[in-house]
C-alpha cells in the first residue's frame, strides 16, 4: 500500500514545477500576477525558493498552503527521469501540462490510503486496494498520455467508492448532514460534529473553536481561515495538508496522525 509520507511533496527532488507550471492571481494569497508556465520571481537556480521563510510577510501566503501530494517529484524523477525544463527547454510544455493531472491522481492516492487506513472499512478493502493500484498503474503513464487522461472521470469514479467508505467510518448513525452547505462565517463554536458530512462545504471563517469534528468527512471542504483552535479532528476523514494549512489553528488543535501542524499557527 502507498504510504502518505510518499504522498507529500518533497521539494529537494522536483524542479520547481508548483512555481512555474502554475498561475499566481494577485490577491490576499500572491503579491503578484503570474502567468502559467513562467517561473516565480522568487525561484532561485537551484529551483528553491528565495524567501521560503518569509512567504506570508512578503504576500505569497498561497505557496504556504499548496501541497502537490508528492506529484512534482514523481513526475520529475520518474516520468522525465531527473530532466530539467531549464536543462531541456523542450520538455517544459509536456511537463507543466503532465503535473496538473499528476497532482490530481496523487491526490486520489491520498483519500484511497486514508480510506484503507480504518478498519471500519474492511468490507471495502479489496476495491479500496483493487482502486489504489488502478490509480498507481496511472500514475506510471508517460507525460503525453498523462496530459489526454480525463481526471474527471478518474475522480468520479473513486468518489463513489470514497462515498461508500464514508458512510462505513462514520457508523450507522452518522453526524450531521452538511454536505456542500454554506457555512462560511457561521458559528460553530463547540459544536458536535462527530461523524458529520461536510463534504465540499464552505467553512470559509466559520469559527470552529472547540469543535467537535472526529470522524467528520471534509474532503473538499473549504476551510480558509477556519478557526480551529482547540477542536478535535482526530480521525476526521480525507483531511489532507492543504486544508489544514489554510486553516487557523494552534497547539489545542488536534489533528489526525501523519499531518503536521503547520509552522504558522499560533
């Protein structure tokens, strides 16, 4: 079985694909405009970042919260061999374009592991397995064949099984129903949560100081600037780095085993 650790970005061994293949809008999250496929101004030769222990004070507080899920790495040392867009100028279009589906299918692994991980949903092992190496295999495509994959589909497709293993970790009498609710701003102060659907939820500032949130399904659940000071999110179910970074939080906050608290929390 992949293990999350190999599902993180690991950027000593990419070539900075995050800061080039992708746009920067300017907002609260980038200092500046950046178009697709132009390097950052803050990417060095070595393709680390410049100002990678300022990026909040210097305004890219969005790079802080990205994670690739591994994806720039493997793509880097597996699909193009250690090859470099500067080195070789004439794989950068195939290369940028490979990692967004690349990130996609990583992320896919993420939720698949973490579904595997619970032993409440053992009967569902065999596809959960039978999914993740489907997904692997896809993984290993050459970039061409990466870029003419329809993710959508792949996404749909592990959606629903990630639906049916839902619904077995969070028991027969699950929590809350809030599946795509908006919920920004709301409070949700101390609220019990436990095993609810917050699936694509927007919680967008809501204020979940104290909340009860284990077991709770928050895949694709907005949670910028979420206060999350002092709630409980052991367990919570397909909760992945990104969220957690853009989230607020502090030393209260409990997390689910194997996510780091992020260096900017209080």
């Amino acid at each position: 079985m992949v293990e999350q650790r190999e599902l993180r970005g690991d950027c000593a061994r990419c070539v900075g694909l995050c800061c080039v293949a992708l746009p920067f809008t300017a907002s609260a999250e980038f200092a500046v405009d950046k178009p697709a496929g132009t390097p950052c101004r803050n990417l060095l030769a070595d393709f680390s970042c410049g100002i990678h222990t300022h990026l909040r004070e210097r305004g890219f507080s969005g790079c802080t919260v990205f994670d690739c899920f591994g994806a720039g790495q493997h793509l880097t040392q597996h699909t193009f061999g250690g090859a470099s867009w500067r080195q070789e100028p004439g794989i950068a279009g195939s290369m940028f374009a490979a990692f967004a589906v690349m990130r996609g299918l990583h992320e896919l692994l993420w939720y698949l592991t973490d579904a595997l991980d619970r032993t409440e949903t053992a009967p569902l092992h065999q596809n959960l397995r039978d999914r993740l190496d489907e997904v692997t295999a896809l993984t290993d495509l050459g970039a061409e064949e990466l870029t003419a994959l329809d993710l959508h589909a792949q996404r749909a497709q592990t959606g629903d099984l990630l639906g049916q293993a839902s619904r077995l970790a969070r028991g027969e009498r699950p929590g809350p129903e809030h599946r795509g609710a908006d919920l920004m701003g709301r409070s949700l102060r101390g609220a019990d949560l436990r095993a609810a659907n917050l699936r694509g939820a927007l919680l967008i500032a809501a204020d979940a100081r104290g909340a009860d949130l284990r077991q709770a399904d928050v895949l694709g659940a907005d949670l910028r600037d979420t206060d999350l000071r002092g709630a409980n999110l052991t367990g919570a179910l397909f909760l992945t780095s990104p969220q957690v970074s853009a989230a607020r939080g502090d030393d209260t906050t409990r997390l689910p085993a194997g996510l780091q608290r992020p260096a900017h929390w209080d």
